[in-house]
C-alpha cells in the first residue's frame, strides 16, 4: 500500500496556524546499545519492553490452564496433578492474567506506546522515571516466578488471596515462601504501576499538542487515561491489603486473622477481620475490572471506527460513558462478596449500583453497533477481532447482570456460571481487542503488516473455541458443578454428560492455547519477513500515522510538532477527496471538504 | 479546565462543530495551570493520601472491639513531632530564601532540614526501642500493630523524601547543576512534600492519640 495523498499537503502547510513555541524538551538521548535497548528511556521502547514481558508471562499462565483443563477433563493423564497443584495453577493462572498480562499489557504496553504518539507529544513528560516503572515491574513478575521455585511451591489460595486460609498450613504455600512471595510481588508492581500511571495521566493532561483538545483526543487516550485514575485509587488498596497481610503472616499481627484452631491447635491470632479484607480485595478488584476494560473500550472504538471507515457514532457520549462507567465502579465493590454474610439491605445497595453500570455500557455498545450502521465496513483482521469482542462483551455482560442481584447471585456463586462469566467479560472480550489492536499497530511499530492467512486462523480458532470452551461452563454452572474443585470425576451428584463437557471444553482449550503459538510465530516472522506496509495503511485519522518516519523515530515527530485541526473520526467527510482527514490537516487544505452541520 | 472551563464545559464540547474547531485549533494543549512536576508531586500526594485513608478507615473499624488497648504516647513522640514542626518552618523560610536568590542560605537550611529528618527518623525508633523495652509488642494488641505500621510508613515515606531532598541539594550544590528557575521550582516541590509529610503525621498522631 503507498502512502496516503496528504503526504505532500502536510509538508506544505500555507498559510495555517504554526507549531507551538515550546521550550524545546529535554529528550533523552540514548548513547549505547544498553541505553537503547535495554535500559531505555523512549516510551515506545519501554512500551514494547512492557508488552513482550506481559505476553511471556502470560504464556506461564496458559501452559497452567492447559493443565487445570487436562486435569479437569482427562485427570489420568497428569498424575503429577494433586489438589494442592491445581489450586497453585488456579491461583497463579488468574493473578497473572489479571494484573501481570492485561493491565500491564494495556497500561504499560499500549499506553506507553501509543499516548505520546496520539497525543502529540515527543516522549512521556518523565521519562527516567518511566523507565523505572518498567524495571520494577520486571522485578514484580520475577519475584513471582521465584515462588514456582521456593520449597512448597506458589501460594494456593486462590488470586483472591482470602484470609485466613491464604496463610495458614492447609493451603498451598500458606506457610511458606509462596504467599509472601505473591504478597511482595504485588506490592512491588503497585510501587512500578503508580510510576508509570504518573507519566500517562501527566502527559495526557499536560504535554499534548497545539490543538489537542481533551475531546479531539482519540477514544484509545481516554480510555486508557480513565483507566489510569481509576487505577490511582483502587492499587493503594491492594497494596494496603498486601502489607497487612505480609504483617499478619510474618510478624503474627491480627489485622485480618481470627482466633482459630489449626490442626488441633489453637493459633495465637485474635480478632481480626477476614472480611475486612475481602472489603479491601474489592474496593480494588472491582475497579480492578474497569482497569482492564476501559482501555478495551477506547481501543475497540477506534478500531471500529477506522475499520468501519465512519466517524464513532456518539463521542461524546463514549467519553461520557467511560468517565461514568470509571466513577461507578468504586460503588459496587460488594457484589463480589453477597454469600459473605453481609446485611442483604448492603447486598440490595450493592445490586442497584451494579445494575445502574450497566446502563453507560449497553450506551457504549450501542453505540458500537450504530457506528456500524451503513458503514463501509472493512473485514479486516482488526475489524474481526473488534466485532468478535462485541459480542462476546454482550454475552459476558448480560451473564453480569444475573450474578449482579443477590438473589440469583446465591445459587450460582462458586459454580462455574461464574467462571464463564468472568472468563467471556474480562477475559476473552478484553483478549481479542488486545489481539485486534496488535493486528491493527503491527505495521506502525515494524512497518510491516502480519500475515493475512494465518491471522484469519488464528481469529476463527480463537473466537469460535473460546466459545466452545466457556458456553458450556454456564450450563456446568446451571447444574451446579462447583468452582475449584480439582477433581469431579466420582461425585454422586455429576451427571455423565458434565464429565463429557468437561472433556470436550479441555481438547477445545488445547486447540485455542496451540493457536496462541500461531500468533506468535505470525509476530516474529511477520516483524521480518511480513508484507511492508508503507505509512498509514489502515488510513487512519490519528496522529500516531502522522509521524515522518514509520516506525517512529526518536523524539515521534521529527523538527516540528503537528498541529491538531480536527477530532480523529474524519471518515467519509463530504467533498474530501479521499475517505478520510488525518487530524493535521488544515482546513484550508482541504477546501472542498465540507463542514458536517449538527 | 485552564481559563476557567469547568469539566462538565468540557464535557459538553461537540469537537466535530466547525464554531468549537476554531477554539480548539488555538489551544495550546496544556490542561491545568500548573507545571509538570507539581503536578506529578500531586499525584503521589493524592496516592499517598489514598493509602494513608484506607489505613485510617481499617483502624477506626477495628478500635471499637473490646479487646483494643490504647498505647501509651512517650514524650519522645511529642519531640519527635515538634522536630517536623521546625523542619517545615524551616522549609518556608527556605523557600523564600529560593525566591529571592539567597541560594546560599537555601544550601545551609537545606542541610538543616536534612538533619532534622534523620533526627526524627532516629527518634521514632528510639520510640519503638522503648516501647519494645515496654513490652508493647507488635502482635500483642491490634492498637500496637497499627502504631508501628503507621510511624514505619510515614517514615518510608520520609526516606523516599529524603530522595528527592538529595536531587534538591544537588541541584542546589553542583554549580554546573543550577538553572535558577528549575532548582526553584525543585526547591518548592521539596518543600510541598515536607509539608504534606508534617500534615499526614499530624493527622496519624492524633489519630492514635485521641481514639
């Protein structure tokens, strides 16, 4: 594909607003290979660092499901699969896609590379102390593959981690080194996230371009912007719960620990509150939620909005509805603990917020839908796993609203409807837009595009399997198949037919996790050997295809900033020439445009 | 935000609007009136403050059970708070030494500032050596727990103070370092922090000394 014709109009700007007068930045140059590379100050850079360490030990984490499948589906092939090594690849596998691959993956992967860029700016306003950010969430994820190595292995206590049985001698790595371990990794990586969330929140209040309003800005920035503050908030509970529980394990204080008897003797705890803590867990798991997905939200807009090659339909309202969505989720929090033994009148407060978010969220997903509307919809990879996401957002979302009031919630806590819930809202749905964001900023960050055939596989298998391995969940859920019990096989009250479900999600699940692999060979071939690309191959609106260099180069935007005239959805303007107006081009360069009249 | 646009304004502009493109193309793309660093200082203090009160909310949860026993306060305490007291004092008059180019003063009150803050550092252990001596064990009372987690982190965050306090002198120190309005603007984040620190001990203290 060949560059885009505004190529040449951008160079010969006329008679148009010039560049800000900005003291020149002081940028960071990088001298050797270790400053370049390794120990980088360059947000993209550091961005991509953040991205391969997410998605390496996001693998760790599928390798575990691969082996709670095989264990929950053929158990006689993995003797090595006890009850205390289910529950540590349980624990391990939700902690780690939670928060060391997707929030670090959204936040510190796109955020870094792509905020400087959309914004229109050089680099992140500290970038010393983004590189740190980076270094201490490395550090956050080896001390967490330490505990695979520590005698008694990681802690199983679920990635909730509840007090008291998270520390006490019955559970997996309860006492022992694991659960500190996990304690101390969180805390380290909350410490690496506040640092980093500084950089993203400062530079996108503060360093964005002559012209950047915050509403011209693309929906990506404001998701991942709200998703930072949001985070700003809940992390300090994590990590207030983490050094509580570190004290209560190693110096024997009773924050959270009752008086209780283990193995016939009594321990020396007293009065403390195991449901302080799931307060605690809460007050920064739900949020937790929205860290994840608000991103999601901003990325899929975008994408379906240059895919679809039409403006989003609402922005407004989709700024809107993240801002409220973001606001809300700090009021819900109880919803994860009604079979906690709370007061139900806390229970019913807790249904009504829970039910009242969902109101801004079927707005944005309208909204996704209108965008589509007559559009000239592009069946690109990107497009694929944007409309996949969609749906399967619904689906998750609607399962949301059954476990959102009490009432229902009851019966089915601990069954695994509520592992099928989860697993389609925050963790396929947020998956593919992470999938389709890759296919869509592949070319940008290598100049390349990924290969076209295998990236269809890798959809289809991915889409149409994750279907496969978490619809049957919700009727496993209905039937009342517990949630974390490592082995069912000879339970009276199994029918046949949840033995042979379990066996066919599990051969599905091998299927989908092979296909990761796929994905993965597509990245590291394609990044050498893919079709080039060439400059803005998607047509894009945005700034970050503005650079005069792709991939960009050091400092993004060569001498001069770009100057922002209009919002990023300029698709399909009436009497533009080509279908689309990158956000610096001037009116005046495209006369024949016309104004859209509202 | 920036000439006294109000976020709802903000959240009402339709940036598609040909009448709302011809603001928006003037503006400079800053938000806030502030500069980056005071504003990056804000963030770790609302942070903090958010970490500090989530502490705060657990203790008043747990003071109301009976078995909660009230720590005595060792007069070294009430020293120790006074130590902070003089050391912000010290940080204003600093800062109006800062502003007024008197850079060697700012060196001397600098270092004075730095002692202090290791001498209330020292003094909270001696603190805790007294009451260990005492017999007020971390895991013997709830209200013991929360005495030495409160004064441990306040005093990590002093440390992490004391950090910044070292980039401060630098700037101040190394003549080839000073750019007169960065290390002012340095001075004055200092300075916000030292206070902010003062603050948050003071509301600790007397949280723990009237509950």
């Amino acid at each position: 594909m060949t560059a885009d014709s505004y190529e040449d109009i951008a160079a010969n700007k006329g008679d148009v607003i010039p560049a800000l007068e900005v003291p020149p930045q002081d940028l960071y140059h990088a001298r050797s290979f270790w400053t370049r590379w390794i120990f980088c100050q360059d947000a993209k850079i550091i961005g991509i660092q953040y991205s391969i360490t997410a998605i390496a030990i996001g693998l760790v984490a599928l390798v575990l499901s691969w082996l709670m499948r095989l264990q929950l589906g053929f158990p006689e092939l993995v003797p090595f699969i006890g009850a205390a090594e289910y529950y540590q690849f349980v624990t391990m596998h939700g902690m780690i896609m939670v928060i060391y691959l997707l929030t670090a993956l959204f936040l510190g992967g796109f955020g870094n590379y792509l905020i400087p860029l959309m914004v229109g700016a050089r680099d992140m306003v500290f970038p010393y102390v983004n590189m740190v950010s980076y270094w201490v969430y490395l550090l956050a994820v080896l001390v967490l593959v330490t505990s695979f190595f520590v005698p008694g292995g990681p802690t199983g206590a679920g990635w909730t981690l509840y007090p008291p049985q998270a520390i006490t001698s019955g559970t997996p790595g309860g006492d022992g080194l694991g659960i500190i371990l996990m304690l101390i990794s969180l805390s380290i990586f909350v410490v690496g996230f506040t640092m980093g969330g500084l950089n993203y929140v400062i530079t996108i209040l503060q360093a964005r371009t002559r012209g950047m309003t915050l509403m011209r800005m693309p929906l990506t920035v404001w998701g991942i912007f709200t998703a930072t503050v949001l985070a700003l908030f809940a992390f300090p509970a994590l990590i207030v719960s983490c050094i509580m529980m570190t004290l209560d394990n190693l110096l024997g204080t009773s924050f959270f620990m009752p008086a209780l008897v283990e193995f016939g003797e009594q321990s020396e705890y007293s009065g403390g509150s195991p449901i302080l803590f799931q307060h605690l867990f809460w007050f920064f798991g739900h949020p937790e939620v929205y860290i994840v997905a608000l991103p999601a939200f901003g990325i899929v807009s975008d994408l379906i909005s240059v895919h679809a090659r039409k403006n989003i339909f609402g922005y407004r309202m989709m700024v809107w509805a993240i801002v409220i969505i973001g606001a809300l989720s700090f009021i819900v929090w109880a919803h994860h603990m009604y079979v906690a033994g709370m007061n139900p009148w806390f229970g019913f407060f807790f249904a009504t917020t829970t039910l009242i978010i969902a109101v801004p969220t079927a707005l944005k997903v309208y909204n996704w839908v209108i965008t589509l509307w007559k559009a000239n919809i592009r069946l690109t990879i990107p497009m694929l796993f944007a409309l996949a996401f969609i749906v399967t957002f619904v689906n998750g979302g609607i399962t949301g609203l059954f476990l959102g009031n009490v009432i229902v919630d009851v019966p089915l806590s601990d069954t695994y409807f509520v592992v099928a819930h989860f697993h389609m809202v925050m963790g396929i749905a947020p998956v593919l837009v992470v999938f389709g964001a890759i296919y869509h900023w592949f070319p940008l960050i290598t100049g390349r595009f990924l290969h076209e055939g295998m990236g269809k596989f890798h959809f289809w298998v991915s889409f149409l399997g994750s279907y496969a391995i978490y619809f049957p969940m919700h009727y496993l859920g209905f039937v009342g198949v517990p949630r974390r019990y490592y082995e069912m096989y000879d339970s009276e009250y199994m029918t046949v037919s949840t033995n042979y479900l379990n066996q066919f999600i599990t051969i599905v699940a091998l299927i989908v996790g092979f296909t990761q692999l796929l994905f993965l060979y597509n990245i590291i071939t394609s990044a050498k050997f893919g079709k080039k690309a060439g400059k803005n191959p998607w047509k894009a609106c945005s700034l970050e295809w503005r650079t005069p260099e792709v991939p960009a180069g050091h400092g993004n935007f060569g001498k001069e900033l770009p100057v922002v005239y209009r919002w990023a959805y300029d698709f399909n303007v009436p009497g533009a020439k080509e279908d689309f107006i990158p956000q610096d081009i001037a009116p005046n360069q495209v006369p024949e445009a016309e104004a859209e009249q509202t | 935000m920036k000439k006294k646009e109000t976020i709802f304004q903000l959240l009402m502009q339709k940036p598609w609007d040909p009448a709302q493109a011809k603001i928006d193309n003037t503006h400079d793309g800053e938000t806030l009136n502030l500069s980056k660093g005071k504003l990056g200082l804000r963030y770790i203090m609302v942070v903090s403050s958010i970490f500090f009160s989530l502490f705060i909310v657990t203790y008043s949860d747990r003071l109301v059970f009976a078995d909660w026993q009230q720590m005595p306060e060792p007069l070294l305490l009430w020293f120790n708070t006074l130590i902070l007291f003089i050391s912000s004092a010290i940080f204003i008059s600093t800062q109006t030494a800062s502003k007024n180019n008197q850079f060697e003063k700012v060196k001397q009150k600098l270092l004075i500032i730095g002692y202090l803050a290791l001498a209330f550092l020292l003094g909270q252990l001696f603190v805790w050596i007294q009451l260990i001596n005492l017999g007020y064990y971390v895991s013997t009372n709830p209200a013991n727990a929360y005495f030495y987690v409160f004064t441990a982190l306040h005093g990590l965050h002093l440390i992490g103070g004391l950090v910044y306090w070292l980039m401060t002198i630098r700037k101040v120190w190394i003549p080839s370092d000073i750019v007169v309005a960065n290390t002012k603007h340095t001075v004055e984040l200092c300075a916000i922090y030292w206070h902010f620190l003062l603050a948050v001990w003071v509301v600790l203290f007397g949280l723990m000394l009237f509950s």
